[in-house]
C-alpha cells in the first residue's frame, strides 16, 4: 500500500488580508501563523517516511512543506497543475468579490481571463493522477484548499465536490492509500468532465 499525505499550506498574508491569489509570481508567503501552522505539520508526519514532496508552484505551498519537512532532504517535485484556481482578472481582487462572481456558483464558467471550476478540477485530476502513476511509498503534497477539499469529497463518493466537507484547515494532512486516491480522481472526472 503507497500513502499519501495532501495538505493546504499554511496560512498565507493573502489569507489574512482576504484577498484571492491564482498568480505565483504574485504570492507573498506565509503568514506567522502560517509558519507555526507548517511547523505542527513536521511534528504531525515526523514519523512518516516520505520519498517524495508534490509542491505547487506557489511560494505559500513550498514555504510549508521545506517548513514541515524541517530539515530532512525529501526530492521536492513542483508541479504546476496543482497551484491555485487561475482567477484572471480577479487578481488581487477581495475574497468576496470571488464568491460573488458568477464563475463561483457556475463549475461551468470561467472566471475572466482564468479557468472554470471544472477546469480547474479536471487538472487537480490529472496532475494526481501522476502522483499515482510514480513508484513513491508515501508522498507529501502540498497544495490549495480546493484541490484538497475536492480530493476528501470525491474520495468518499460525494456527488458534489464542493461538500460535504467545505471548510480544509490549513496545513492539516488527508491521509489516502492509493485506491483512495484513484477513486477520487475518477469521481473528479466524472464530476467535472
């Protein structure tokens, strides 16, 4: 059996100031409480032998896992598909102002000049699928709330991947084997293909 670990990064100043963040070149890191955050994450998978850290490519989500690794040298692999909704023109823009966009409420639609929902699902899907296809006994992945919340929620056969799990703390590890991991990416693409 090959475990992996998928996880938010801790709290970032983004978070803080609520404001929404799908550009890394934007990211400005971690908050301190993001840091403590990462650092309850080295105590909680201290014990686990990790052959392989999946990061986004955003600086909140490497900042967490080099944090939680806490000095032990596991391969980082950064991949790109597991970074944040790509937002467009909401850059910058106010977390409420992303809940009041159409393309929130719509999987179908895009958001201006970024992705739907369902794309961005759909590539979720393919960069665990992956993961999977690596030979790695246990993997960290340090990711986004939504990849995350719709991994558990797909994990479990839910019909909507937004529930019913909705809210993900920031960086609290989701334990998959991975049958478990394989069966949410295929209720991902069914959900959102």
């Amino acid at each position: 059996m090959r475990l992996f670990l998928v996880c938010r990064h801790g709290q970032s100043l983004f978070n803080v100031d609520k404001i929404v963040n799908g550009d890394p070149t934007l990211d400005r890191g971690l908050s301190e409480q993001g840091i403590e955050e990462a650092e309850r994450l080295a105590g909680q998978i201290a014990a686990v032998p990790l052959e392989l850290v999946a990061v986004s490519p955003f600086p909140r989500a490497l900042q967490t896992a080099n944090i939680a690794l806490d000095g032990r040298e596991v391969p980082h692999l950064v991949d790109e598909e597991l970074g944040d909704v790509r937002i467009g023109e909401l850059e910058g823009s106010s977390i409420d102002a992303y809940r009041e966009a159409s393309a929130h409420s719509n999987r179908k639609e895009r958001f201006p000049g970024g992705e739907s929902l369902d794309e961005a699902a759909l590539r979720y899907a393919g960069a665990v699928e992956r993961l999977l296809a690596r030979d790695e006994a246990a993997t960290l992945a340090v990711c986004h709330e939504i990849p995350v919340r719709y991994l558990v929620n797909a994990a479990t056969g839910s019909d909507e991947l937004n529930g019913p799990l909705q809210y993900v703390a920031n960086a609290a590890p989701y334990v998959f084997d991975d049958t478990s991991l394989q069966h949410a990416v295929e209720r991902i693409r069914h959900l959102a293909g």
